[in-house]
C-alpha cells in the first residue's frame, strides 16, 4: 500500500514528481500498463493470482514483494534451459528487497538495458511517479522475450534496441592508420622553427 502519510515536495523535486506523474498518463493512454499485466498473467498462469486491472496501485501491491517478479524471472530463465533463482515470501522490507534485486539481475543478463531497469525503492515505496520506471522495465522485460520467441508473447508495440558494432579489415586499419600518421607528419613540417631561440638569460651574439 502507498504510503499516503510522505510529505509533499516542492520546487523541482515537485516538478520532476509531476513529470514523472504524466509519463505514467501518456503509458496508460499508450496501453503499456495494461499490456505489462496481461503478459504477467499469462505467464504466470495463476487464475488464484493475478493482478487485477492495470493501475499503478493495484501493480505496487500486486509485485511490491518482489515475490511474483522472481516467479516471472524464473519461468524466463526455465525457457533457455537455465536453473531458477530461490526467492522469500517473508513480508519484511529486507527479503522483499532482495527479491526485487535478484530479478532486475535476471532482467539484465536475460537482456534488458541497464538503463531501462528500476531501482528496487521504486518499486517498493508504492508511489506513482516512480512506479512508471518499473513499468518500463517490464515493458523492456517484454519486448526482449518478444524478441526471442517466446511465449505466450508479450502483445506491447515497441522495438529494443539492436548493438550494430561496424567491423573493420586488418587492410582498412593500416589504411587509417597510415592516413593519420601521414596527417600528424606534415603539421610537423609546417610548424615554426626552434632555430635562432634562446634560453631565457642568455645573451644574443651577433656577428
């Protein structure tokens, strides 16, 4: 449950909360959030337990422990023929925590961007602004799966971001290497002449 007793912030803590705030509305307006639950759902083929619609308290509550995030992380990790992570259903701050930190390293190493996962207070202090960076990352979580395959396939739109190193030949680097050097020596040719210089107390002879 969100803790409805924080104090207000203001200024541009307030301004960052309020942005944060309307990100949420333009996601809901897009049908992220929903499409996040309905995919968690159909993973975790549980009709005793689901999250019931897609607002951002009932998803706070609903993941807040970490518990069903770590279900989810081990069902992904089942798919590629790898050993699932052990996980606490402890209520206490500590294990709920711990839980959220194991499944945003499964998250990441499954292929999320780091800098589309959340941290773990955003989860688990169950405020809307913040609750909008955990959405991304299941969003994330997501379209990587989608990516890959697997099923049932998460139904939000979007595409993840694709690594298109360019490769050069061992020819084109002596090539670029040659250029450069080439370059470097003819700035030193036109450079002035330390000829006729003298060190500072010195006299200058003239003929």
């Amino acid at each position: 449950m969100a803790n409805t007793f924080r104090a207000s912030k203001s200024g541009i803590a307030a301004d960052i909360e309020k942005k944060q705030e309307q990100k949420w509305d333009d996601l809901e307006e897009e049908g992220v959030p929903q499409a996040v639950v309905d995919w968690l759902n159909a993973l975790l083929d549980d009709r005793d337990d689901t999250c019931e619609d897609a607002g951002w308290q009932t998803i706070h509550v609903f993941l807040k422990d970490g518990s069903r995030l770590c279900r989810v992380a081990n069902v992904l990790l089942a798919s590629e023929g790898q050993p699932g992570i052990k996980f606490s259903r402890n209520q206490s701050a500590f294990f709920c925590m711990d839980n959220i930190g194991k499944f945003l390293k499964v998250s990441e190493e499954y292929g999320v961007k780091r800098n589309d996962l959340f941290q773990s207070n955003d989860l688990y202090e169950g405020l809307k602004g913040p609750t909008v960076n955990v959405i991304t990352c299941l969003h994330a979580l997501g379209l990587v799966s989608k990516n890959k395959r697997f099923e049932p396939e998460y139904t939000g739109r979007g595409a993840i971001a694709v690594e298109n190193p360019r490769g050069f030949s061992q020819e084109e680097i002596r090539s670029q290497s040659a250029s450069i050097i080439g370059k470097q020596s003819a700035a030193s040719h036109g450079m002035a002449s330390q000829a006729g210089m003298r060190a500072p107390g010195t006299s200058r002879h003239i003929n």
